[in-house]
C-alpha cells in the first residue's frame, strides 16, 4: 500500500533525483522517489560508471605494450568482452544496491514505477495508478539519446545498450563527434575493434580549444581509428552479413555495428507536463529559473532535463541545492559554470576548465598563451608516441588564469585540482609562485614561462 501524503515526490532516480531525495528526507522531510528502471540513473547504470570501467580496460592493451621497454615480458595477452560486461554488470548492481540502501537508510520511500504529473501537487504511478499527493514535486528524469531519422536509423544501438551488448563488436561505425562518440570510439578501438567515426563538423567536440581537437584528433588517428569530417549517415541497411551505413560525402561502410552518438534529449515526454502548467523550452528542456523552479508553483527540476551544463556533478549540486533550499538552510551559493571542469575519457584524455583560446581572445584585448607539448617520460623507454599537451590562457590586463586545457595520461585528475585554483581566482603569478612536484607531468602547469 502506497502512503499517499508526501513533502516531496521525485520523479527519476539518478545523480539529481537521488541526492535530493535522500538529502531532503535526511532534513526530516517526507519522501518519495519514483524510478521506473534502475535506481543511479544514466551516470550510474548507463553514463559514466560503466563507460569508466569500460575505458579502464582499454587502456590496459597501452600498458602490456609500454611494460615490454621497461623489461617485462609480456605473454600475449588476450581480451574477453563477456568477463568484461559481466563485471562491469556486476558493480553496477553493488552501485545501485548502495544507492537503494542509502535512500532506504535515509528514510525514503523508493517506488519502482513510472511517476506521470496528475495536476499540482499529484503525482500518479503509471502502473499501480497510485496518486501521490505532496507539497512539492521533482522532475529529475535526466536525458535520453536523441534517436536517428535516417532509414534504417532503428539499427543503431546507443551508449544505453553498447556495454552490454553480447558480443565485441568487430568494425563498428560511430555516428557523431561529441563526448560520447569519442570516448566509447576511443575505448573500443584499445579494445580490438575496428572503428570509423563520422562526424558532421569540421572538428571533433565542438566548442573544446583547437589544441585539444587537432591532439585528440592526431591521437585518435594514430591509434588506428578513422575519422570522415563533413560527414553523416544518410542510410542504415542491412545485409546478410552486418550493416552497411552510407554516408553523406558517398562513402560506405560494412560493420557489424553503428553506435547512434548523434546527442541527447530531455527526458519529457509522457511526464504530464501540461496538466501541472510546468512549461519546455524550444528542444524539450523544462525551463527553470536559477532556483530550479518551474513554471508551476511547487515543481522544481534539475539535471539533464532542464539541458544547463549535462553533467552529473552538476544535477548533483542541483538536487542538493532544490533539498536544502525547501527543508534546510537556504546558503545557496551560485554554481560557477565559467569555472566548471570537465573531462573527456578517450585516449588521449583531455581535461578542460574555463575559456577556450578562441573565446579569450574575442572577450579579453590582452591574452597570454602559455603552451607546452612534450613525451611523457614513460614513453622515454616506451617508444611509444604518446605525448601530453597543455595550455594555460591568462588574461593580460589582469594576470587572471581564464582557461586551462589539458590532453594527456591523467588529464582528469589534472584538471579537477587546478580547477580549484580557477574557482578561487588564480593568477599566472599564483601558479608561477606554486612549488612544482618534480617529476611530473603535471609540474609543467606552474613552470610554464613563456607566453605566445
Ligand atoms: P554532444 O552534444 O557532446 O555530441 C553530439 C554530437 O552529435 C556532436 O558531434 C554533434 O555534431 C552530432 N550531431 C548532432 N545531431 C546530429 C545529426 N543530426 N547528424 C549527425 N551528427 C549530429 O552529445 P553526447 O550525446 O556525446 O553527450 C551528451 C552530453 O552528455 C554532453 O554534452 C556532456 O555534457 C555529457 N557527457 C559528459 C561526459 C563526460 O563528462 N566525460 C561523457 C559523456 C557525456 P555538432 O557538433 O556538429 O553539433
């Protein structure tokens, strides 16, 4: 028997919902939670966890190559997709049961069903037809890949199925250029099978500083992967023995699998959106103001469904921010998205925060370029090509630190610590000023001296 009255009702159980669900009961409020798949949402069950998992094991095929010019032997060593997805399943099932009993513990009651807005302060079960009423509602039912009006489109699978599929794909072709598409590219490739991206745009990740585009585009390249700029697919048929996709630009392409990457949508169809007056923006996105508040009073929405910055820390602050700001105490501070980090895990990784070198220069008269580009020492005794890149952007007129770009083993890491000197407002004499840690790759960032 469901209980009925609630403070707050969240509808969608991943990093946004989660957090302030069980932030909001551990504040002494009433809670719901209603999750019709898996409790962790996209970046537990889908996202990040498993693609992160995923690219661990890739990058093991480096290491067994780069072991050899440090006096290893290694024995050939060979790769199995099936203990692979089973693993990772594995874990992905101990995250949820964490996630499930955190929410337990914290008092939340958690409802496997498909939550739809019945009017204000109404949430129904889809399945059981339970109505649930409550003070305030939550939309935190995060995105969904943007399916592929070509036809046979309906062939490709998406980064929800990819991990699990039963068998490594042997050629694969990638349909797009953004996060997605290069990390599960690059992951896969390390992993033995044979990959072609087609990307519209001139360059990979569009809006990323040049210096990280043209590096991950040359790593990419040499690790054996093929990329067609300028190029999509107009067809997807399948034949006898696979799929053949063709694209734009004339070519074609006979694989085993396509991997759709081509973006992600708000999840908000179905969700009764117009029976509580909570209003979309042009693409579906609900529209919120900067305290997550709809366009109906008392539903608040959060994460990838309001598409701001799609990024799991960000839905997390979020969820955090909606629990305090309801049962708590309301200190909000702003999320600085100028200074929000980010990270992309292809090989090469690339790590980023603040401007690009071309957004400095338009918002900045004086900008000082300080950029390196060196052999890793691993890849000394290695002999492998791998190299690192940075670039550090400083606003001349005010010796402010305003972008940090990074490419290269580690790169996340790098980029989560110096995006705390960002945040706090760095200078170049700041990080001049910074000990380095000797030796590292990461001490160049405080010895670079001379500006381009
Ligand atoms: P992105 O927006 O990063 O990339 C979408 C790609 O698809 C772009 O290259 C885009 O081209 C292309 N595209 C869009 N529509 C079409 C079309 N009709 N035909 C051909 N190509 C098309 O989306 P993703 O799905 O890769 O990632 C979604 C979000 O998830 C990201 O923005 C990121 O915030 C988050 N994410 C974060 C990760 C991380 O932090 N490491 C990892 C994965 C995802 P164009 O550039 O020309 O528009």
């Amino acid at each position: 028997m469901v209980d009925d009255s609630y403070d707050l009702v969240v509808v969608g159980g991943g990093s946004g919902g989660v957090r302030a669900g069980r932030l909001a009961a551990s504040l002494g409020a009433r809670v719901a939670l209603v999750e019709e798949h898996r409790v962790g949402g996209t970046c537990v069950v889908r996202g990040c966890v498993p693609k992160k998992l995923v690219v661990l094991a890739s990058r093991f095929a480096n290491d067994f190559e780069d072991a050899k010019g440090f006096g290893w032997n290694v024995s050939t060593a060979t790769f199995h997709w099936g203990r692979l997805v089973d693993a990772v399943d594995g874990e992905l099932g101990r995250l949820e049961g964490l996630y499930r009993r955190g929410l337990e513990n914290a008092g939340v009651a958690i409802l496997d069903d498909r939550g739809v807005l019945e009017g204000p302060g109404v949430v129904r079960l889809q399945r059981s037809g339970a109505l649930l009423r409550c003070k305030h509602v939550l939309l935190a039912t995060g995105s969904t890949p943007a399916s592929l009006d070509i036809p046979g489109g309906e062939f490709c699978v998406t980064s929800d199925h990819v991990f699990s599929l039963a068998r490594q794909p042997k050629r694969m072709v990638v349909l797009g250029g953004g996060y997605i598409a290069v990390e599960i590219a690059s992951a896969l490739n390390s992993l033995g099978t044979e990959i072609t991206i087609l990307h519209r745009a001139p360059a990979l990740l569009r809006g990323f500083d040049e210096m990280l585009q043209e590096g991950l585009t040359s790593g990419l390249s040499e690790a054996g992967i093929r990329m067609h700029p300028g190029a999509v697919a107009t067809s997807i048929e399948r034949t006898s023995d696979g799929l053949v996709v063709h694209d734009s630009t004339g070519g074609s392409h006979r694989v085993d699998c396509v991997l759709n990457a081509t973006g992600r949508r708000p999840q908000t169809r179905d969700l009764g959106l117009d029976s509580a007056g909570v209003e979309v923006e042009v693409g579906g996105a609900i529209k919120v103001d900067d305290r997550h508040q709809t366009t109906a009073a008392g539903v608040f929405a959060v994460g990838d469904v309001t598409n701001q910055l799609n990024l799991t820390p960000v839905a997390i602050r979020q969820g955090q921010e909606v629990a305090q700001a309801l049962f708590g105490n309301d200190r909000r501070v702003p999320i600085r998205f100028d200074v929000a980090p980010t990270a992309v895990f292809s090989t090469p990784e690339l790590g980023t925060v603040g401007v690009t070198e071309s957004v400095a220069r338009q918002r900045y008269a004086n900008v000082k370029v300080f950029e390196t580009q060196f052999r890793p020492m691993r890849a000394t005794l290695a002999k492998s090509k791998e190299c690192v890149a940075m670039k550090v952007l400083v606003c001349g007129d005010t010796d402010k630190v305003v972008g940090v770009h990074l490419l290269g083993r580690e790169a996340a890491e790098m980029i989560q610590l110096i995006a705390i000197a960002l945040q706090l407002g760095a200078t170049k004499h700041d990080l001049d000023q910074t000990l380095a840690v000797h030796p590292t790759a990461a001490e160049e960032l405080v010895t670079l001296r001379t500006a381009s």
